[in-house]
C-alpha cells in the first residue's frame, strides 16, 4: 500500500501592512484571512489526495486552517488535535519582530544575527535563547510516520502545524542534509507538502515540497 503524509503549515496571522512577529507555541492568534486555508483544500482535491484523517495542532491557526481545508473538500470529520505538533518556543523571542530578533541574535550586529537566522531556515540549527528540542522534535515525526505506516485506515492523512515543527519533516527521508541542499525547508504560510512511502520501503520520499495553492487558486 501506498501511504501519502501530506503536511500544510496554517495560513497568515498578520494583515497586510502588518509587521509580523514571532508568533509561537505562547501566542494563540487566530487566521486573519481564509484564502491559504482554502486554497489548501482546493490543491488536494484537484491532485486526489484527499485525505482519510485531518490532524492539526491545537491553536487557533492551526485548527482553523485544517477545518476550513476539511470543508472545502467536503469532507465530514473531524480534525484531531495533535498536541505534539504544537508550534515552537522562541524564548525571549517571542512576539518580537525578525530585526529585534536579529540585533538580539548578533549581539547589536544585525548581519550576524541574520546570519545565525539563515543557518535555522536554511539546516534547523536553533538560535540561542529558543527553547527547541531537534531530537524531541524528529522522534515526533518519526513515531507519527510509524503510526500512519503501521495503521491499515491511513493510507492519506493531513497534518497542520506551523513554521518551526516543519522544517523538521524532511527527516523522514532519511538524508536531511542532502534535502537542505536541494530545498529552502522554510515552509510559506499556507504552504503544502508531501510524503509518500510504499510499505516495504525504509523511508518516505518527498514528491511535493512548499506547493503554493494560494498562488494556483488566486481568490475569486
């Protein structure tokens, strides 16, 4: 059997002309618009890959995303809250914005605190003052991959979370440093992403990465 894992990071929680923030696992903001949300459930039923159970993360953006996915699809179920997936901790960078953060990061010297950012979008390597677990983190997605594998009933699920638990996904490859080659493994709001596997396969391969619906799907 063919198993599908597809994962979708929430929507935008900041309007335009909004400065953004650091939002993590403290801060509980809901969507401030539905287009990303909807347009993930669009892109899956276009492509057949609607899935047999939604999973989301327990805040406001992440259940609000994968519920309006499930209603755009047509779908009757429920989504299941999965309390692993929860975003991040940025510490004392919570809620601050990416120059506050940088200038923190290097020490008054901005260039070396987008350089430390960079290394965390561009391989995970976490930031001094965030409160990350990498390894608690790859477990998470391993024993949820194990489970999906391992369960006759899911041979397609979806799972919502955020920014920070995402880019840790690509382990399930097997090589995640031969993907931070090939991919940018920060994940755009409303961003989607797919894993597949056939059960006697070791591994999962990574057959879409960061697809834009929201760009396929302009809002009408």
């Amino acid at each position: 059997m063919r198993r599908k894992i597809i994962i979708a990071r929430h929507g935008n929680t900041f309007r335009p002309g909004e400065t953004p923030t650091r939002v993590g696992a403290k801060t509980d903001l809901p969507l401030v618009e539905e287009h990303r949300a909807r347009s993930i459930g669009i892109y899956l039923k276009e492509n057949n890959l609607i899935p047999d159970t939604v999973y989301a993360a327990p805040l406001l953006r992440t259940k609000q995303t994968a519920e309006l996915a499930v209603q755009v699809m047509g779908l009757q179920t429920s989504v299941i809250p999965l309390v692993d997936f929860v975003e991040i901790d940025y510490g004392v960078d919570e809620n601050r914005t990416e120059e506050e953060v940088m200038m923190r990061l290097g020490a008054g010297d901005i260039a070396k605190g987008k350089a430390i950012i960079d290394a965390w979008n561009k391989e995970a390597i976490v930031p001094d003052g965030w409160h990350v677990n990498p390894q608690q983190i790859i477990r998470t997605w391993e024993d949820f991959a194990a489970k999906v594998a391992s369960d006759p009933a899911h041979q397609t699920v979806l799972l919502v979370s955020s920014n920070g638990i995402l880019r840790f996904a690509p382990y399930l490859t097997g090589d995640f440093e031969k993907f931070t080659q090939e991919h940018e493994i920060k994940v755009a709001t409303g961003g989607v992403c797919v894993f597949e596997k056939e059960d006697n396969e070791p591994f999962w391969t990574c057959t879409a990465w960061d697809v834009k619906p929201y760009k396929l799907y302009p809002a009408s």
